[in-house]
C-alpha cells in the first residue's frame, strides 16, 4: 500500500535492496515498496459486512491456549522476536506489547506473524506514524478510504497501534481469501502491483528474518 517515491528506484534496485535485508542488513533505512496504481474496490454487502464485524470486534491482544506447552511457546516466540526487534524498538514495554498486538492479530486472521513482520518491514520500517505520499498510513501503510469503506470514518485512528494491525491483518487475510490461498498474487494485490515480483519478493525476503530456528 506504499507509494513509489522516485523514477530512479527501479525494480532491479528494490529487489537487490530487499536480497541485501535478506542477507542480514535488516537495519537499512526504510524504501519506498514497489507499488502500483492501487485504486479502491467495490465489496458486496455481505463482504463489506464481514469486514466490518471483525474490525469492529476491539478485543484486546491477550492470547489464550488449550494448554502449557502452547503458552510455552508463544513465550519463546516474544522472547526471540523482541531481541531481533530491540535495534528498531529500544524500549522493552512498547516492543513487547507491540509484538503481543502483531501475534495476537495475525493468529485472529489467519496469518502467519513472520509474514506480518515481514510484510511491516517493506512497508514501514516499523514507524508507527508512517505515511506514504498516496496518503497510507501506519505499521502496516492501510489506505484511509478503508476506514470509510469498513470502519468508523476516521482515518486519523489508523496511527493507533491495534487499530492499524487489525486492518492490515483484516485486508490481507480478505486479499488472500479472494486469491483463493495464493501468497504472491495477496501480496501484490495489498501494495496495488498485483502480478509483479518486486513487492512479494521482498515481503519474502523479510519475512526470513522473522522466523524461529527450524521454521521455513
């Protein structure tokens, strides 16, 4: 849902940028994604419905388990994601609670968080008030004529933390569904350039670095 800023930012560029992060220069200033035209799309009623239900269900982002070694786990989890986090959120509480809110809605979505990681990686550098010049806003760069389209109107709630991952989540998992489980074309979709490689490739790319040693 990013704007590409410059011409000069070709997409032999992007990629060789996001192949760099892959490697390990995770610490590398935000880009610009490789986005297309990306224009808002009509939703049948009963679509527009079901995503207006699940963001307006505002439960917070506390996790419940069927049993110890599930709790266990996701314990390992917030442990291993907040130390590679620690270089772009230096303070405990607010990395903590936001990779509570990331893990909390991706499960509620369907997704897995390394993907989500990844993919607020590509698009925001993880800054909270980010904003592209296309107008989309947040970790997870949502447009604001979603807020309209399936939330309250106010576009200015997208800077909120669960408000923004709760969208993105929302609209990533609805993109997914319409492209009946296809990763790459969800991807494309999301940042308006469905069809090209840059921009999954990229998330792709990210996403490795958010993984728990034996995931693939």
């Amino acid at each position: 849902m990013t704007k590409h800023l410059k011409n000069e930012l070709t997409p032999a560029a992007v990629l060789r940028r996001s192949l760099l992060m892959a490697a390990g220069a995770g610490f590398l200033l935000p880009r610009p994604a490789q986005a297309g035209a990306q224009v808002e799309e009509p939703l049948v009623d009963s679509v527009r419905s079901a995503l207006s239900a699940s963001i307006a269900n505002s439960a917070p982002p506390k996790p419940s388990f069927a049993d110890v070694e599930q709790r266990l786990a996701y314990l390992r989890w917030l442990g291993v994601m907040s130390e590679k986090l620690k270089r772009r959120k230096s303070e405990t509480q607010t990395r903590i609670e936001f990779l509570e809110t990331v893990w909390y809605e991706s499960m509620r979505a369907g997704l897995e968080p390394s993907l989500v990681l990844g993919l607020i990686q590509v698009e925001s550098g993880f800054r909270k008030y980010a904003i592209s010049s296309a107008g989309a806003r947040g970790y997870m760069q949502v447009m604001p004529f979603w807020a309209k389209l399936i939330g309250d109107g106010q576009a200015s709630r997208l800077f909120h933390m669960q408000t923004n991952l709760r969208f993105g989540c929302v609209i990533l998992r609805h993109y997914l569904d319409r492209e009946k489980g296809n990763m790459f074309l969800t991807l494309g979709r999301y940042n308006g350039s469905r069809g090209r490689a840059e921009y999954p490739n990229a998330v792709f790319a990210c996403r490795k670095q958010w993984l728990m040693d034996g995931e693939k």
